[in-house]
C-alpha cells in the first residue's frame, strides 16, 4: 500500500544580509524584524505540513520511500533531487560561484549545483551579473578580485518578470536588487563566495577559483512562446530543459490531469512532481488522498508513485512545475 500522497511543504525563512522585510508581493500575510533572504521549500530539510507526514522531513522520507517518491528518473533512489526556494534579494548578493559535478566530486561532494531561476517579479532596471565577460581569464578575474572591482569582470544583465535564467555550474555569477526569484536547483548548497563589497563573510577565494569555468552555457533561456492546452482555456510554457530538471509554467482556468511519467518519451520514466505557486490559488487532488491547498507561494511535493493528479484552480492559479527529465537532455539554448 502507498502511504504518500501529495505534500503541503512548510516554507523555511532564512535571514540573510541582502534581504527584505517585505515579503508581502508572495507571502502578503508575513510579517518580519529580520532581513529575509531565502524561503526554502523543498530540499533535505523541508517538512511536510499536512497529511500523516507531518513534520517529516523530505531526507528522512526519501530514505524510506526512495523511488516511490523520488521515482526512476532520479540518480540516487535515497536523496532528494531538487532544491526549490525563491529568492528576495534587496541588497546585491555577494559575487560566488557553484562547482559543476565533475569539481564537486573533487573536494568529496555528491553533486555540483547548476540552477535555473523564474523571475516572478523585477522592477524597471533590475538586473543580475551572469559569467564572466568574454575574453577575461580566471587569473585577471582573481586580479580584479584582489584589486576589489570584481563586479567590473561580469555580464550585467537586465532582467524582467516571465524571463527563465540557467545558471550552470561553474559560472560567477550575482543577482542584483529589485526581484523576486523562484530558484530551482540540484540538491545541494555548495556556494564559493569571492567578493562580498567589504562585508564581514568568509570568502572562498580558493575552492572558488578551481571551481570557475571561464566559457559557460548560462544565460537566459530562449524558449517558445506559451500554448494552450488541447480542449481548455488552460496555458502551458516550457521555461527551461536541461540534464538536471525540467521546469515548466502553467496557467490553469479550469481542472488539468497532470502524470508523474512522461509516456512522450521511449523511457517512460517518472519523477517527483514539484508545484511552486506564483500567483492565485488550487486544489491538488489524487486518488485516495485529501485534496491539498496550492497558494501563491507555497510548494507542494507529488510523489513518483502518485501516477496522476488533478490540479484544480479556484478562479485561476499560476504555477512552476519541476521534474527530472526521463531521457537525456541537452543543456538549453540561451543568450546574454
């Protein structure tokens, strides 16, 4: 008997020095005395806040369930694959750099962090630092570093609300003020700081440096545009598809049947379903189990063994789906 069912994951607030207190244009009903910069919904500490499952973790459920939550699409049945957050960032974030999976292994990690960011909200001038600029090398960027004119060494980029960003492993990269960020990323929190603007935070400078890829895939993410489901009022975006998630968008005005397998492909694999809410409000609801509020900002967790589910908006719902491809993926096409 399957004892999962679709999980309501409570959001975890994490205070960083660039945040906010303001939270309200995604969680309208907080309220904070400490800057804000990460709500983190799924990854190895998140908890279930419905259900039987209440209060366990997606570690310890992932060690018991394995592939019946995380599915065949996974590379290791007993550890979580996705980390999804949104990011509030007021102030800039430090200049940093994630290692790619084959420098991750090198220092004994499980997995490099390459991730994709939705820029649910950015206001006029918004903009994020994205690799490094073409030509520059990893020793004049260490230069520039000591000489403290790190940022000078960056794409700086504009950004506006709708666009998807990939950030590979191994790109320097920072985010500006004035957005909203909704961050998928493979499971782990492996962060090189290199230049933080004379804050008082440990720098990295040499795990960072082995880590940076002068020529990187990142950029933003050059996609068609969105379609309507056959037979509905209902809109469908593919934001972004590379070899470690799969992130989509949907626009639901009435009920859509969703399937944890992708029976498109030879494979047929399936994967952990993750629904983060960016605007309105619905019901998901699976055979056998009590139907589950998705609000704007909240992120509920369907299980691989939960072979299909109803996403059942009430007036409309926005929604970001993630998943692990069931194939092979290339990185996706994308432009500074």
């Amino acid at each position: 008997m399957n004892d999962l069912y679709p999980m309501l994951m409570s959001p975890v607030f994490d205070p960083r020095p660039w945040g906010t207190t303001d939270l309200s244009p995604i969680y309208p009903n907080h309220r904070f005395e400490e800057k804000i910069g990460e709500s983190w919904l799924t990854g190895d500490a998140g908890k279930v806040a419905n259900g039987p499952l209440r209060g366990r973790s997606l570690a310890e459920l992932t060690t018991q369930y394995g592939r019946e939550l995380v599915g065949d699409a996974a590379k290791d049945s007993k550890r979580f694959p996705l980390l999804t957050k949104f990011l509030f960032p007021h102030e800039k974030l430090s200049v940093q750099v994630h290692p790619d999976d084959d420098a991750a292994r090198r220092v004994g990690q499980p997995c490099g962090k390459t991730e994709c960011w939705y820029v649910a909200h950015a206001r006029p001038g918004a903009q994020i630092g994205l690799g490094l600029q073409p030509g520059v090398t990893t020793a004049q960027f260490e230069k520039a570093i000591n000489e403290k004119r790190a940022e000078e060494m960056l794409n700086w980029i504009n950004i506006f609300p709708g666009e998807m960003i990939y950030v590979a492993g191994g790109t320097v990269h920072t985010l500006g003020p004035g957005s909203i960020i909704v961050e998928t990323q493979q499971q782990s929190d492996t962060t090189y700081r290199l230049y933080d603007y004379g804050r008082p935070r440990e720098l990295h400078l040499k795990e960072g440096l082995a880590a940076v890829k002068e020529k990187v895939g990142s950029g933003k993410v050059i996609r068609p545009a969105p379609t309507m489901l056959n037979g509905t009022r209902n809109r469908w975006s593919p934001l972004v598809a590379s070899p470690f998630f799969l992130v989509e968008m949907f626009e639901l005005k009435e009920s859509q049947n969703f399937r944890t397998k992708d029976i498109r492909t030879k494979e047929s694999k399936g994967s952990v379903q993750i629904l983060v809410a960016v605007e309105g409000c619905a019901a998901v609801e699976a055979r056998g189990a009590e139907p589950v509020t998705l609000a704007k900002g909240d992120a509920v967790v369907v299980p691989a063994s939960i072979e299909d589910f109803d996403v059942r908006p009430q007036w409309t719902v926005e929604f970001l789906k993630a998943s692990l491809p069931s194939s092979s993926v290339p990185e996706p096409e994308t432009r500074i």
